[in-house]
C-alpha cells in the first residue's frame, strides 16, 4: 500500500524521527565523514555530490512509500531538530533473505545514551502499524558489540549468522511482528 510520508514525524520520548529534506544536507556530510560510521558502514562514505543525489532520491520518493516493501530512511534528530544519526528500514539484497533490513548509524558524540534503540523500537512499531509485514531483520559484525546490544535492547532476537555477498559473514537478528507490537501470533 502507498503512503504519503513527507510530513513524516515520529516523536519519542527524547527524540524526532522524520524524512530527510535537502536541508539535512550539511548534517549528513557531518556524520557520513565520522570514522566511527563509515568503519561499520563503508558505503556511507558519501562525497557532498553523493549525499546530494541521496537525499533527493528519498525526497522524490517519500510521496510513495510502499509500506509492503519499505526503503525508509529516516533521520534521528533531538527534540531541538538538530541530526544526529539515521535510521533506514529497506531491502538488502546481498543478504538473500526476506525481510527488510533495519540499520542505522549515530554520531559518536551521542552514543552510549539509548537513543538508538529508542529509535529502532519506535519506527519498527510505526511501520508494523501500516504494514502487513512478520518481520524485519537486522545484520551485525561480530566485531561490533555496541550494534548488538542495540538489537537486542530493541527486541531482536539472534538468529544465527548470515552472508552478505559483498561483506562477509554478520550476525543475523530478527523482530517478530508480534514481538515488537505487542499483538498475540496467530494461530
């Protein structure tokens, strides 16, 4: 089903998820040159003509968001509107499994503080609540012990590992529809 999501706004206790505009253009060159994201997360090594182009593919996009088959980014953004990070929920075709995949990347300046799986667990909440989907999944390396906590503080469960054609092999988590909602399985 198609959504409208370019007024987006997804309130947390501590923080804002919404879309990206063009605006976020300086922020996100801010985080995409940190060490600390692109180590973990090689293809957000963007040049400001990559992010550019980036921004305005989701920003063309968000008029029709296919809740089914989410590509979601969404940016994560203190109360005050300042970026911090993002959160995506989308295909990862390298993986070869079904469900969407949910990342995301924090500034160093603002980790450690939960703020990541604040945000995990209320998109994944917003998006089971528009979507049919069982299940989203998320891929770890296993040198990344701080990603794991987040997935599991967000309710994931390990699920063994998996291959990622370009990336090696990741620690594999998935969230239950029911887990993440509240909702009982159906029988």
């Amino acid at each position: 089903m198609l959504h409208d999501l370019r007024d987006l706004r997804i309130p947390t206790a501590r923080l804002l998820l919404r879309t990206f505009s063009q605006d976020d253009l300086a922020a996100l060159l801010l985080l995409v040159s940190q060490a600390e994201i692109t180590t973990n997360l090689p293809d957000w090594a963007m040049t400001a003509e990559q992010c550019e182009q980036w921004l305005a593919w989701h920003e063309t996009n968000q008029a029709r968001f296919d809740s089914d088959k989410p590509a979601l980014p969404l940016a994560i953004c203190l109360p005050d509107g300042e970026l911090i990070g993002w959160l995506g929920i989308w295909p990862k075709p390298s993986v070869h499994v079904d469900p969407p995949e949910v990342m995301y990347a924090l500034s160093h300046a603002y980790r450690g503080r939960g703020y990541v799986s604040e945000a995990v667990r209320a998109a994944t909440q917003w998006l089971f609540g528009l979507s049919p989907l069982p299940q989203l999944m998320a891929v770890v390396k296993p040198s990344n012990p701080e990603s794991r906590r987040v997935v599991l503080r967000s309710g994931f469960t390990a699920s063994g590992t998996v291959r990622c054609d370009d990336d090696g092999w990741f620690d594999y988590f998935v969230l239950q529809r029911a887990e993440a909602t509240g909702e009982q399985p159906s029988a």
